[in-house]
C-alpha cells in the first residue's frame, strides 16, 4: 500500500507524517467516463456538464431546455473498456 511504500527505509528523509494526508478511499462513479470507450463528442458533453455544477442556474435552465426538447444524454450507453484497451 501506499502507507507502507511512504514508510520505507528509502523514502526515510521525505516522509513527514504530520504533512501527509490520508482519507478515505474516492468513489469511482466520480471517474465514470474514464472507464468508457466515448467519443469525442461525448468526452465535451462530460466536460460541459461538469462545468455546469459551478453554475446552478445554467445548469437549471439546460435541464429545462433539455426536457422540452425531449434530448437525453447518459454516458451509461458507452460500453465498459476492457481491461487493456485504451481509448
């Protein structure tokens, strides 16, 4: 593990626990769109609506825009990667 590797003999003169941080394990749905084969399109979709969770209004306002048009967008209709296979 990582707590094991900062604690070697090695790495003796960088290891400073008191700057060393440690939390719990993140949320791999966080990273969804990096464990799908996406296109170019799909990888700006991710991007812009990303963006849109620093502004509550527009994203607000795309939602509505989004269901009048009757438009869906979900990046669950990418398949999976296989383990080895790059974009």
């Amino acid at each position: 593990s990582v707590y094991d590797a900062i604690q070697h003999p090695c790495l003796e003169k960088l290891h400073c626990p008191e700057d060393e941080p440690t939390r719990e394990p993140l949320d791999t749905s966080d990273f969804e769109f990096e464990r799908r084969k996406i296109t170019a399109a799909a990888l700006r979709e991710e991007i812009f609506r990303e963006a849109l969770l620093y502004h509550p209004a527009l994203a607000a306002k795309f939602d509505q825009e989004l269901r009048e048009s009757g438009s869906c967008y979900d990046i669950h209709d990418y398949r999976l990667l296989v383990p080895g296979e790059s974009q």
